[in-house]
C-alpha cells in the first residue's frame, strides 16, 4: 500500500478498474488521502479479485466497510466478451427483407489490397436471425401492421433454441418505435426472463446496420453484464459494502451499474475511457492542453488524443479488430458499435504481449498476451513464453524482486533463460539482443495506435504532451516519443493505477441522440430546439431517479454535420451557454475548419451544411484534480541497475533515484515505483511538477 487511511470511520470512495492481467483499487477519503492497491486479475471471475483487494485493504487499513460511500468501476468484461466470442445465445427479430444485414455489412476492409481478407462470422448466426412482416414508413405511417401469429412462432422457437437473449431492430424505428414496444410488450410477456433489446432503446439514430450491430452487440454481452455485475454487488453486499455501484461508460462518465446492465454496449471501453479523462485532468492541472494519453497495461495499449484541453469523441467505434478504433478511413475488421465513445485506438501490444516467430522466422509480438494466469514467464506462475515484460526485464528496465504488493515476484534469470531459448537461439542472436528486438517491435505497435489518433486525424504529434500510464507505459514512453518527434512526456503520479484513479475524478454523464436532416442555417434553431427538448426531460428523469440536483447538472448539444450530399459526417461540440442559433453558427464555422484538417479541403463560401443527428450531453462534476492531491512516493531505492539501452552500446549502470525533488536531472535514471518503473533514457532530463507529476523533456539540438 502506498499510503494509510488513519481514519477508519471517514467517508470512502472506492474505485476499482479490472484490465486483463491486473486489477487496480484505489481508496480516497474526504480529507484527499488516497491509498493503492494493485493485485493479479482472476479471469473469468474478475469479480474475485476486487473481492480479495478489498478483504486486504479492510484489513491492513482498518478501513470499516460501511463507511464506503461510493464504488466507482471500469471494466473490460463486456469487451472481452466480444473479443472471445462468449457473449449470450443471442436471436435477431427485424423487418423482412433486412435478415442479411449483420451479413452484408459495409463495404469496407482494413486492409487496402489484402485480398485474403475474409470478415469475421456475424455475432447472430443466420439461422438465429427471424424476420416478421410489419412496416413502418419513413414518414411514419403504419403500412403493415405486426402479425401476432407470426411473433408467437418466434417465441417458441426462441424457446426451442435456448435463446439468452434477443435483438429487436426494425426499419424506421429510430424514429417510430410503435412496432418495436408493441414486439418487446410481447415477448416480455410469452418469455419472461429473456432479456430483450430494443433499436430505439439502445441507440435511436438511423442508419439501418450500424443499428442494427449495436443492438446486437448489446443484446449478445447483456446477460454477461448483468451476471457479473450481479456477482460484484453480491460480493460488496457480503462485506457491509452498501454504496451505489457507478460503471465507467465508453464516453466517459460514470452511470448506475441497472443502467450498464440494460446498456452494456455504451460501457465496452469502460477502463480506457477513464484513463483518458485523467490524462485530461492532470494535463490541464499541468497546464499542458495538447496532449496524447498512452494507457499500456498487461494485454493491451490504448492511444487517445486531447486538444485544447478538449477530449475528441467518436460516433462509430469498431471493437474485435487488430486495431480497434474510431476511425473514419479504414475499419471492417471488428464489430461496429454506434455508440458514444472517446476516440480511443487500441492494439494489442501490452507488457503480457507473447513474443513469438512466424513459419518464416519472422519476430512477432501479440496480439496473443500471458494475461494474468499464467502470465509472463518472470512471474514465475506457469508461463513459458517470452513477453514484452520479459524483455524489458532482460535489458534490465524493470527489477528482479516482488512487484507491487507482492503478490507476484520478477524472476530475471526465467525471463532471460525464456527469451533466449524461444526467440534468441532459433534466431542465432543474443538473448539481449532478442529482447531489444522484441521491446521495438512492442514500440512499433504502439505507434501505430498513435498515429492512429494523432497523424491519421490531421495533427502533428510533435505538437502534444505524451501522457504515459499504465504498468508498462512508463518504460517505453520515451521511446515512443523519439519515434513520433515529440520532445515532452509526463508520468502522472501512480501511473499503474492512474486508470482507477480517473473513476474518482468522473461525475455521472448521460446520453441521448436523434436523427435529423436540418440544413444548418437560422431557419434550423425551432426543429433543433424540440429535438433538444424531447431528450432533456427523461435525461432529467435519469438523474432525478440517482438523487442528482437539477441545479447541479449541465447540458452539451453535440451536432453530427456533413456537406450536403457526402456520406460521412464529422462531430462537432461547441460550449453552450443556452443561445442556441449563436451555437449553430459556431459549430457551422467548427465543422468547415475540420473538415479542412481532416480531408483537405473545405467547401465553397455558401455550400449548404446539414445537421445529421443531434446529441445531448447531461453531466455533473466530479472529483477533478483533488484526486491527485496529497502525493507522496515510495520509490524503492536500490543504488544502480544494468541496463542495455542499445545492444550496439554495451550495458550501462543507472541510477535508481525518486522521482520527488528532481529538477532538470539527466538521464539515464530508472524510478521504481509501487505500480510501474519510469525509464528516462539518455538525453532526457526529468523534473516533477508541484503536483508530483514527471514531466521529460528532451532538449533540441541547435
């Protein structure tokens, strides 16, 4: 633990953020001390872990149980899920005539001229797929109605297949839902305890198969949520834990966990979505507002950008990819999620990425990773196969000894003894020289999530801050940053848990969208105000079932806009101070400027906009940056350590130092910390901020 919490009866917030090879736990009382708990994840009952950090941390803090006041959590569970095709026995009901459309898709590959490509199966088998004869038209008139003897065949073969859930997406009921309430009435009715997922529920925005995908999604990890978030709160119920469960959104901001349950497709990127909120934070509490967060755990690396202080968010976000993103140029190798998120990308490169060679003796790294069991082969719990971990263990960035709490203790010799036998051997190489290798090849990985949202978005990477977190972000951080031509990255204060600790800096936040097609001019300001207005109440009603004030909630309409006449469409947020045509105007003039960034070009003076769909936005405030107060290190402290930062270069002995009360120091230094090891390589320098933050910076040649 890093720091004790002296007073067991003042009030708790517990934040928990489950990756998939450790499980963080953070503990903040209303004085602002916080303290730290990092343990080995327990796949598939994750739950567990949290259990067992909690048992240990009531017990060595004296911490009392029913003084929690709140439990705040991320969770990949809904994504992984999807990832291992392990998610619900899911049917799909729709209009007829549009069965195939999970089929057909989008026109759309990864990979330009990879002409092998070959989709991934649909999450809905076809024969799972039923159609039924109704019609809404799109000017809402009913041209057939709902035949019930035809629903009544479907719940009895829903019945006879063993279904665990169903999707229900019908043509036109984004904006007419009648037939969609009339089917779900139904089927609640003749099959009870099956939960059902409705389009207009779930996502109320036209385009017929990203729709239909998110609803399928939903419907497919809905059972899973809702089983494992049953057994969480059973778990805390059991210890006298009583506080609200919150869960972490893909948009960011906390929800209730009933709401997460019924709606777990906005909450897939729940863990990443907190780390960028925090890089956010403590980027502005820096004084650093460009900014381009870098989260590397055990499985995988998440890259997001923040500029002007301003986290970007993505309509569409495609998960089950080789690189899940929001992106607007490439995409079809995942499932299409159109929901709210913020644009993360993500690869699979984290510090339990497995090293291995192709039939052709290529070195490759992941996306297969160690996880938690058996891990990486240094943890010494079973794992054979080199990792990302094992290498840098070898050139000698992270020590031998227990990490974290002790619960798992780095072995240096296995690290090196499996390298050198699966990589360096069959190569002819030194071990050392394999691990060189393989912790590059992890950097070019990465560097492929950030240029993602950095390059592929028009933006200059040598204009923003890297925000480095995670376990084993803070090895390669300035490394990374060589590559990209950014002189500057900043290791927040616990950097392993710095995800967990973005949960308590969240308030809640929800959600809501309507399709339109208004031309974006002062003649759109009354149809944009009903559309804000029909979603403003029950948001309202939303906040008002978790106790939350009126007063103390703010709203952001958010405009998806296009040229009229192109197919794809850019967000735009503006702030809104309530003069809705002044907001219009604005977000006109935003919209031509990415545009411009972004493709080129931008239209002739006059050329008509349109408004596509409309958002609302409802947030409170969170913790902020009080979450980061009160820091005080406990670096362990050991002299000096080998370390091979270029084979070519021989090995070298560092300094191990604290990262408090450094000003302008030269690398190359090594920081061990409770959760990650901080690497400054050589012509880095290193200061800590007042907020006891690392910034690097690496000074320009003249």
């Amino acid at each position: 633990m890093e720091r004790s919490l002296n007073n067991p009866t003042s009030e708790i917030r517990i934040a928990a953020d489950v990756g998939g090879t450790f499980t963080d736990l953070v503990f903040l009382d209303e004085n602002g001390r916080l303290t730290t708990r990092k343990v080995p994840s327990t796949p598939p009952d994750f739950d567990r872990a949290i259990a067992e950090a909690l048992d240990a941390s009531f017990q060595t803090e004296g911490i009392e149980p029913t003084s929690v006041s709140t439990v705040c959590h991320g969770t990949t569970v809904a994504t992984n899920a999807v990832l291992e095709r392990r998610g619900a026995r899911t049917a799909l009901i729709t209009t007829r005539g549009f069965r195939d459309v999970l089929e057909l898709r989008r026109i759309r590959a990864p990979q330009l001229y990879d002409l092998f490509f070959d989709k991934s199966a649909p999450i809905i088998p076809r024969n799972l797929r039923f159609e039924i004869s109704e019609r809404m038209g799109a000017d809402g008139e009913e041209l057939k109605p709902i035949d019930e003897s035809e629903l009544d065949q479907i719940a009895q073969t829903l019945d006879k297949e063993g279904i665990e859930s169903v999707a229900v997406c019908l043509i036109h009921a984004y904006a007419f839902p009648d037939h969609e309430k009339q089917i779900g009435d139904f089927l609640h009715e003749h099959c009870p305890g099956i939960p059902v997922s409705l389009s207009h529920v779930v996502l109320r925005q036209r385009r017929e198969y990203e729709r239909t995908a998110t609803t399928a999604v939903n419907a497919y990890v809905r059972p899973v949520m809702r089983g494992y978030l049953d057994r969480l709160r059973t778990s805390l119920t059991t210890r006298r834990v009583h506080a609200p469960l919150s869960i972490m959104q893909s948009a960011g901001g906390l929800t209730t966990a009933d709401d997460a349950a019924a709606r777990p497709v906005f909450a897939l990127e729940s863990g990443p979505a907190a780390g960028v909120l925090a890089a956010a934070t403590i980027g502005s509490a820096s004084e650093l507002v460009n900014l381009l967060s870098l989260d590397m755990g055990g499985t995988t690396a998440k890259a997001a950008l923040i500029e002007g202080g301003k986290i970007p968010y993505s309509a569409e976000y495609e998960v089950g990819a080789t690189l899940s993103a929001g992106n607007r140029l490439t995409g079809g190798g995942g499932e299409v999620v159109l929901a709210p998120s913020i644009d993360i990308a993500e690869v699979g490169a984290g510090g339990g990425s497995i090293a291995w060679l192709d039939i052709v003796g290529g070195l490759r790294v992941g996306p297969q990773s160690a996880g938690a069991l058996p891990g990486p082969a240094c943890y010494g719990r079973g794992g054979s196969e080199p990792t990302v971990t094992d290498a840098n263990v070898a050139l000698g960035y992270v020590k031998s000894g227990p990490l974290g709490g002790g619960d798992i203790v780095i072995d240096a010799d296995t690290a090196y003894s499996s390298i050198k036998e699966n990589i360096a051997e069959p190569l002819n190489i030194e071990p050392v020289a394999a691990a060189h290798g393989i912790h590059h090849i992890a950097n070019a990985q990465m560097l492929r999530a950030l240029r993602e949202v950095s390059v592929h978005r028009g933006r200059d990477p040598r204009d923003f801050t890297i925000v480095a977190f995670g376990g084993s972000g803070p090895i390669h951080a300035a490394h990374l940053a060589d590559e990209l031509g950014s002189n500057q990255v900043l290791i927040p204060p616990r950097p392993g848990v710095f995800s967990a600790v973005g949960l308590l800096a969240s308030g809640i936040e929800h959600h809501d969208v309507r399709s339109c097609q208004i031309v974006a001019n002062s003649e759109a300001i009354e149809p944009l105000q009903m559309l804000l207005d029909e979603m403003t109440s029950p948001m309202l009603n939303q906040f008002a079932t978790e106790s939350i004030e009126p007063n103390t909630i703010s709203f952001q309409p958010v405009f998806d806009m296009r040229y009229t006449g192109e197919p794809s469409d850019i967000r735009i947020e503006v702030d809104h101070q309530g003069k809705l045509a002044k907001t219009v105007d604005l977000a006109r003039a935003m919209f031509e400027e990415e545009h411009h960034r972004l493709y080129g070009y931008a239209g002739e003076s006059g050329s008509e906009v349109e408004i596509v769909a409309i958002r609302l936005i409802g947030r409170t405030e969170g913790g902020g940056v009080n979450c980061f107060s009160e820091y005080q290190a406990k670096d362990t402290l050991s002299g000096s350590r080998t370390v091979t930062f270029e084979p070519t270069d021989g090995a070298i002995e560092v300094p191990v130092v604290s990262r408090t009360g450094l000003h302008e120091t030269p690398g190359p230094l090594l920081i061990d910390e409770y959760d990650a090891t901080i690497v400054v390589p050589p012509d880095w320098v290193a200061t800590t901020d007042p907020l006891g933050s690392l910034i690097l910076n690496k000074p320009m040649i003249p």
